[in-house]
C-alpha cells in the first residue's frame, strides 16, 4: 500500500510509523527518515516557505514510490511531505517504509527521500532573521545522491 500527503499541518511519527506495521504480522523491518527545518549557523533563519505544484507533486511522489516498489519487496510506504511557512525545529517530511527484510526497507527508504529531494516539485524559500530571503538552490551533492541509483539496477 502506498499512502501519500502534502500538507500543511503538522504530522505524527508515532502514529505514520504504526500505520507501516498496521497488525501485518508480515512486517519484519519498519525504515523511516524524518527530515525537519533546521537553523543556520552563519545566516540564521526566521522560517522556510516551502510551496509545490498541487496534483503534480503527488503525482511525483506517487511515481517515486512506485519505483521503489518495483526494486525491493516491500509491503507499505508513507511518505509526508509539509509545505506552508515553517520554523527552525519543525518537521517537513517522513517517509517510512515495511517490508519483510531490513535491508528492502533502508534500501527504500533512501531512495525515495534520494529521488524526493531531486524530483518531487518542491520549492524552498529561506526567510532570514535579518530580513533577507532567497530560494534554495539544487545542491550537486542531492544530484549525485539520486543519480547513483540510476547505477545500481
């Protein structure tokens, strides 16, 4: 099953984690990443604006676990991913993903957030304490990340 949210509340990991296992006695493995705004030292900030492109967002995420699914046997996958004005500390995103084996889901579990931070249409804009912003930039290190599961089938 796959099951995904873009949202502007906030989430449950304890709750996205018990939907992974849900009573499936199949389950032998339970991989999950949370990813949350965090500070910078250099330039700190007052917030994140996240923004998507509605329906092609999902679409995006949708087909990314799809793939995920054709390379490991896997049972469930939960992806949500936040957007609206967040504040360093808070969560933006959870991807958790069951399987029988523990090596499908850490496997999974990377890919997907190695291809969401590449290919989903997310954009973010930090908002700085001194007043200044500016839209985040692709990082090569993301790219190279994402790219070396193309290396891998």
């Amino acid at each position: 099953m796959i099951s995904i949210s873009v949202q502007i509340e906030d989430f449950d990991v304890g709750r996205e984690y018990r939907q992974l296992q849900a009573g499936n006695t199949e389950v032998g493995g339970i991989a999950v990443f949370t990813g949350l705004v965090r500070d910078l030292a250099d330039n700190p900030l007052a917030a994140m604006q996240l923004e998507h492109y509605p329906g092609m967002t999902e679409a995006s995420l949708q087909q990314t676990a799809a793939q995920a699914t054709a390379r490991w046997p896997l049972i469930d996958i939960r992806i949500v991913h936040r957007i609206g004005k967040l504040t360093p500390g808070e969560q933006i995103v959870f991807v958790g993903v069951s399987s029988a084996h523990r090596a499908a889901a850490f496997g999974a579990c990377e890919f997907i957030m190695d291809v969401l931070k590449t290919s989903a249409p997310f954009w973010k804009k930090e908002l700085h304490r001194d007043g200044r912003g500016h839209w985040v930039e692709a990082k090569d290190s993301d790219q190279q990340r994402a790219e070396r599961w193309n290396n891998e089938d």
